[in-house]
C-alpha cells in the first residue's frame, strides 16, 4: 500500500487514498511535471505478480490512452515503479454511479435516461475504435460535481476478462452478459447487455438477478428469465421496459446492433414514452422441442376436418393458406410463452376454442354425407403433409439443440450466423461478423456461405495474433454467391519505448528521435506550462518518455508554454519602515522596484510616504513594487557651530540635513586656532533643508611687530637722539 508523500517514477505524489475496488486501489496524486492534481490506479498485488496479466494490462491501457471523449475518463500515462504498476487518469470530483442509487434509492425516470445515454456515448466513441469494455457496471461510471458522466476503467475490463470468476469480480456478475457468463466470445453487445443491466438499476433500485455466489447469479444471466421492470415500478413507460428488455436479450443478434441504436431510442423514449416503437425480433432456433404422438397427429386431424367448412370448393386452398399464417402465429405465441405454463395452459383453450365450435360441429354432421368423402380423403392427405413438415422442422431443431450440447456451435452468434446463412436465397446471403475470429473459423465460415475468401495479415492494437480484425464488408451486406471477401488476420502488436531524453528538445529534435525508434508523432500538440524549460520546448510525451506505444498509436508531444501566470495581492506597505516594507512585499512573491527619498512633514523619515502599485491589486507573481520613503520634515534648526572644529561642524549640518557654505579664516583672540568663530545662520534658526551654511574658523591671536622707531632732525639738540638711547 502506497503512503501519503510517496512518489512514483520521481514524478508523482501520493496525496490520499480515495477508493479500493477488486483489483486495485485509486489514490489521489499530484504530477509535479504538468503540475495538475490526477487520479493514479495501482495494481493490487495479487495481479502485479501475474506477468501475463501485467503485460496485457499495460497494452490495452495503452490503447484506452487513445480514447478522447467528454463521457470517457482519459488515461494519462502507465507505468511501474519497483513492481508497482499503475495507471494515471483524469481526476473525477463526484461520485460512482452506484453510490448515487443507494443514496436516491431509485432515480427518476428522465435522469436514468439522460445518464443513460451518456454512458452510451461513451461506448460508442470506445466501439468505433474497435474496444470493448467488458465491464459496464454503475461502479465504473462516475458522476461529477457538474453532473457529467464518465465511463471509467476502459483497458483494465479487457485485460481482467481473462480471470477467473471470484468473489472480487462479485460486483461485476450482476451486470455480466450470457456470453461472457459462459465464458464464450464477447463483443460490443455485450457492453449493450450490461448497460441494460445498470439502467434496470437506476430505474427500480435492484438488479434483476440475485444469489448466494458468483456462480448462481451468470447462471441466472444464462437461463434465468427477468422481471420486467415495470412489475416493479409500474411508472416506468412501456418504451423505456422495451428499451430494456432489448439490451438484456440472451442473444447477443437480438439485442441493439450498436449504441447509436440504442441512444437514438432512448431519445425517442424522451418525447414519445408511451409509444410502443421498439422492436425486438425473435428466433425461434432455441425454441424447445416439441415431440408429437400418434394420438396428437389424430387431435390434429380431427380438429383440423372440424374447421373445414361443408361448402368445400376451389377457393380451399387460399383458405388453407389463411389458416397455415394463423398456425405461424400460434407457433409464435407459444415459442414467447413457453417459460410460463399458466400462459401455455390459456393458450392450449384459445387453440381448442378456436378449432372446436358445436353448433359448427352440428351444422358439418347434418350436412356430411358419402359424396364428400373423396374431398375428405383430399383433406387427409394434406394433413398427412402438414405432418411431414412438422416432423421435419422438429428434426432440424433437434439436431442444432443436439450439435449446441456437443460444444459445435460456440455460441449464441454464430447460431445467428448459421440462421442467416440458411435463410438467404440461392443467390445472395447475408455477410456475417467475422471480427474476433481465428482464420480457420473466419474462412470455414465463408466457404460454407459459397463465399470465396482471401486472406491478408496486419499489425492490430485490438485483436490477439490469429484472430480477423477487418472484414471487407459490413455485417449484414448481401453478397452474390462466389464473391471473394478479403479479410485480414493479426499478426499481433508491435510496440517500441518512447525515447527517455525529449525534455528540452525542440519540436524537430524530438519527432526525429521518435521517429528514429519506428513509432509515429501526432500533428496534436499538447502545451502544458513549465519553470524548469523553455516556452517551446518538449516536456513530455503521450505516453510518457521510457513507456511502450503501439507502432499504430501516433505519440503526442507536450510542450511548454513557459511558466505558469500567478496572480498575487499586492500588500500594503505604507508607513513601513524601509527594510520592513522590502520583507512584506517578499513575503506576498514580490519584489521591491526602485526606492527614493523625499522630505515629509507628516511621515517620519525612514518610513514608507507612497507606493507606486495600490494596495489589493493583483499583478503577476515576481512583479516589481516601486515605493517613496520619507526623509522627515522640510524644515530644520541650525545648530551651534561655535568652537567645535571644522569636520565636527560640517558633521553637526549634515545631521540636521543643512549643507556647509564657504569656509573663511580669522584672527581672534577669543578662540584657539582651528575652532569655528562664527556662522552665517545663527543657532536655532529654523530654515528649510539643504541651505548652506558659511563657516569661520579662528587663526588665534594676531601676531605682535617688534619696535622701530624713526627719527626727524626738527634742528633742534634736544631731540637728537643720546648714547643712552
């Protein structure tokens, strides 16, 4: 049993169980390739360890592959991983068709109709390619949450119908048909069969056989008769009964020909309920045996003269001929009757009422007398004839009946066959269905219609090696005796493995390497989105890289449509300070665009003042989200540059976002040397940011000159200088 988290082929993952059936367990999975949620099929084990059974079941899920139709669930891909084999397909949200009858009980009659001729439809788009589902039954059909029909399981019936009846394949008997209960060949009337079963179902809530094992319930299918379903549910039209009653025909020949035949009735059912328009042919080859004495052959006569009129003339035998068409018609009643002895016993009045009559009876005695007696000789000898006849129908019969019990005549088919072969003229009859059948039974067959035969051979997805899978002409078509039909015989199934390296190929890349291994390349393309490879370029294939394809199946490229659009909200990221904002955006899956700075009166610097992408807006996933971040307000105060130093003051202007104008120098003996003396702006002063602000430094004191004084000769002695000066 597969757990939660497991993967298979690295590609799937295992997410739940969500049914079990009994040959295999559903669990719901994600392809992590095609990112798209799927519905895997896993083998149980008692099949995986039967090779012969896993090789048939991987061909035939193969070709289901192929199946594209609304009412069919697709099959993805097949594979096996560590012997596990499995299939992948379309994840259905809804139900079965047989858990929707237990919780209605019944259905109402339209929807039974409408969900009826869904299932059809898918059995017919699977007839036209030649496969058939073998299995039709309320469990394989699922309904979803929109309330569309899909047939499930196309591949793995036909790959099961080789196994014995068990107690898994319980579910599967009550809907078997007759020929498969025997074990005999089956074809696309059996799925009619079976459908008929499912629509008994949804109409009256049961199945029409039941029994204590598998065994007793296909004998049932066998020879067991039906209720009609309006016993049950007497609202049900007589349409829809006949409807029914033709699908779950024991022969397979008089059942619907096809299910385009039958969805056309159940849309006559739809307008015209209560019209008796189906028509349901019966043969009369399986009829019992009747064995005659010589006291009934004296009944006969007796009742027979009884029934002559008196006035006998030359008209008798156009009367003969009325009665003989009548006697058809008795013959017809009772061969429909003879499961019912109350109905036999009614019968045998009507017939005595209907040959006896004594006033008529008086009225012949008066008249009789010995002048007719050569005219009832005449009578004697055309009874005599009748009886002849009948003894030699009644040999014939018996001797079918008798070479059916040897084993001769395999199945109900084939005795229609043989019916059409015996009925068609002298020079024409009627071509036969020769599909499915060996060479050897396909060509005695012809030879014994006065057909001529050649015989051509052919690859086939369908039919095993030996067996007819075309025929020139169509069941049915009369041919002249000595027509020449061609039919071609399997020789089996070639496959090859689609290439394992098609990821990151082109398109050409890709159809050559497939082509190079013999197998074919569809014109559909299937595009699917991609983070790991190129818009253009091959992902995958239909079916997958490593998995067999059939020669004939066309092998369908995936590529990439690059990655997958994401659409996400765009956060709110206002009043964030910086490096919260770019962690709020990342968060969402995106990314900060460009950031710049402005000056704010009501946001505090370093908080977010706008962002260029509204709040709530999806955009796509990875989008960039430009934003504005406050630098505070427009207006500062100038500091006090006294007595700091020049790299202090430049430091204290930029800190209060003001600039450093021009820098003077000046003599002062008020400050040490290399300290500012004054500034342009006075201290506290409000201006706005960004205006400069001119410096002075101090040079210290100024210097001191030394004393040099000159002298000017006034004539007069006293101011000539001394010695002592």
């Amino acid at each position: 049993m597969l757990r939660v988290g497991m993967f298979l082929s690295n590609r799937y993952e295992i997410i739940g169980k969500i049914g079990s059936g009994g040959m295999s367990d559903v669990y719901k999975a994600k392809c992590h390739k095609l990112n798209r949620f799927v519905a895997i099929k896993v083998l149980k084990s008692e099949f995986s360890a039967d090779q012969n059974f896993v090789s048939k079941f991987r061909m035939e899920a193969q070709n289901a592959a192929c199946l594209s139709h609304p009412n069919i669930v697709s099959v993805y891909d097949v594979g096996e991983d560590q012997g596990v084999y499995y299939i992948v397909m379309e994840l259905i949200e809804g139900i079965t068709l047989k858990k929707y009858i237990e919780r209605k009980k019944k259905l109402e009659i339209r929807e039974s109709i409408e969900i009826a001729m869904q299932v059809a439809r898918g059995i017919e788009a699977a007839h036209n390619q030649h496969i058939v589902h073998r299995d039709i039954k309320p469990q394989n059909i699922m309904i979803s949450m929109e309330g569309k029909v899909k047939v499930t399981d196309f591949g793995i019936a036909r790959a099961a119908s080789t196994q014995t009846i068990s107690s898994n394949t319980m579910g599967s008997v009550h809907y078997i048909s007759p020929e498969q209960a025997r074990g005999g060949y089956c074809n696309e009337k059996s799925d009619i069969y079976s459908l008929g079963i499912t629509l008994y179902e949804m109409l009256t809530g049961r199945v029409p056989f039941e029994g204590d094992s598998t065994v007793s319930v296909a004998l049932l299918h066998i020879q067991g008769e039906m209720v009609p379903p309006r016993q049950y549910e007497p609202l049900i039209p007589i349409s829809l009964e006949k409807i029914i009653l033709k699908c779950t025909q024991k022969k397979p020949e008089l059942r619907y020909a096809s299910a385009t035949e039958l969805i056309d009735d159940l849309k006559k059912s739809l307008t015209m309920p209560n019209e008796d328009f189906v028509k349901i042919a019966s043969l009369n080859s399986d009829s019992p045996t009747m064995i005659f004495t010589g006291e009934d052959i004296d009944e006969i006569k007796r009742k027979s003269s009884e029934s002559m009129d008196d006035d006998y003339d030359n008209d008798y035998d156009d009367d003969y001929d009325d009665e003989y068409d009548d006697d058809d018609h008795y013959d017809r009643r009772y061969d429909d009757r003879h499961y019912d002895d109350r109905r036999s016993d009614r019968w045998e009045q009507d017939r005595d009422n209907r040959y006896y009559d004594d006033e008529y009876e008086d009225d012949y005695d008066d008249d009789y007398d010995e002048e007719d007696e050569d005219k009832h000789s005449k009578i004697e000898k055309i009874i005599t004839g009748i009886s002849i006849g009948v003894a030699i129908i009644i040999v014939i019969i018996a001797a079918v009946l008798i070479l059916k019990g040897c084993g001769i005549t395999q199945n109900a088919k084939e005795t229609q066959e043989t019916a059409e072969t015996l009925e068609s003229s002298e020079d024409q009859v009627a071509m036969i269905n020769l599909l499915g059948k060996t060479k050897d039974e396909a060509v005695s067959l012809l030879k014994g219609m006065n057909l001529k035969y050649k015989v051509e051979t052919g690859t086939s997805d369908i039919y095993e090696e030996g067996q007819v899978f075309e025929q020139e002409f169509k069941e049915g078509k009369m041919l002249d005796i000595g027509t020449v039909v061609t039919i071609k015989v399997s020789v089996g199934n070639e496959t090859a493995v689609v290439p394992n390296n098609l990821a990151g190929k082109t398109i050409e890349e890709a159809t050559s390497l497939i082509k190079s291994v013999g197998l074919k390349v569809s014109s559909q393309i299937e595009k699917q989105n991609s983070d790991d490879i190129e818009e253009g370029l091959v992902i995958d294939a239909n079916p997958s890289m490593g998995n067999p394809a059939s020669v004939n199946q066309p092998v369908i490229l995936i590529v990439s449509e690059g990655p997958a659009v994401v659409e996400v909200k765009v956060p709110n990221i206002v009043n964030l300070t910086e490096a919260s904002a770019i962690n709020r955006l990342e968060e969402s899956g995106l990314k900060a665009g460009k950031i710049t700075y402005e000056s704010s009166d009501s946001v505090s610097a370093g908080r977010v003042i706008r962002q260029n992408t509204e709040a709530g807006k999806k955009v796509e996933e990875n989008s960039e989200v430009s934003f504005v971040v406050s630098e505070g307000s427009s207006m500062t105060t100038v500091p006090d540059l006294r007595f700091s130093s020049l790299s202090d003051a430049k430091d204290a202007l930029n800190e209060a976002g003001l600039k450093v104008g021009s820098v003077d120098e000046e003599y002062s003996d008020e400050s040490s040397k290399g300290l500012v003396i004054g500034q342009s702006i006075p201290e506290g002063r409000s201006v706005e940011r960004g205006t400069a602000v001119d410096i002075t430094i101090g040079k210290g004191a100024e210097p001191t000159q030394p004393a040099s004084q000159t002298y000017e000769d006034s004539g007069d002695p006293d101011d000539q200088p001394t010695k002592a000066d």
